[in-house]
C-alpha cells in the first residue's frame, strides 16, 4: 500500500524541510541547504510512486 502525501509531509520536516506554502493542492519545501521539492495533492490522497522516490533522493541530498 502506497504511503500517504500526510506521511511523506511528516518525514520531509523530520528531515529538517520547511513548508514555504503553495496553491491550492501543491505544497513547497525547502531545506536549509537549498534542495527543493513540490508535492501536489491533498493530505489524504495515496502519494505517487514518483512522488516517493522524489522525496526519498531530496532527504537523501539534504543529509550530505
């Protein structure tokens, strides 16, 4: 079962990313070290096996 667009937001902050906000379903994060990302759709919804990996490469960039 894929994981939801909630628990990808949850390790993106735990991982040291801030929300800057977006429109409408799209929500942008920053980390410090200035790696970025979108995630679009709402908290609920099933994320997208791109959206995983993506998220998975940007908390590992912010680490090194």
């Amino acid at each position: 079962m894929p994981p939801k667009i909630k628990e990808l937001i949850r390790s993106l902050e735990e991982a040291g990313f801030v929300n800057r906000g977006g429109k409408g379903s799209h929500r942008n994060f920053e980390h410090p070290q200035g790696c970025r990302i979108t995630l679009s759709g709402q908290v609920g919804d099933d994320a997208k096996p791109y959206q995983v990996r993506e998220a998975r490469k940007k908390i590992e960039e912010s680490k090194s």
